[in-house]
C-alpha cells in the first residue's frame, strides 16, 4: 500500500481484538487507513 500512495504521515500499530495481530491506523493528509496485520500481511479494513 505505501508503494501506490506513499508514506503516511504518521501510523501506531495495538494489540488486536481480531487475533493474533495488530490494528494500525495510518494518518495520511485528508484521510485515515484502518489496518490489520499478522504473520501473512497487512490488510486495509476501513478507509475514513
């Protein structure tokens, strides 16, 4: 994902509720991406 839109301007990665892996939300300028991360990845779960 930071291949196609660049770095955010800040992110912070928590312990999961989901599982095993952790919850990120990356701050972009005009928009936030909600993300959930394990050993097989990180997948975008809701873009505000």
């Amino acid at each position: 994902m930071i291949a196609a839109i660049g770095q955010p301007i800040s992110s912070s990665y928590a312990s999961s509720c989901m599982g095993d892996g952790e919850d990120g939300e990356l701050i972009y300028s005009g928009f936030t991406v909600y993300t959930y991360r394990d050993a097989s990845g990180e997948v975008v779960q809701d873009v505000i």
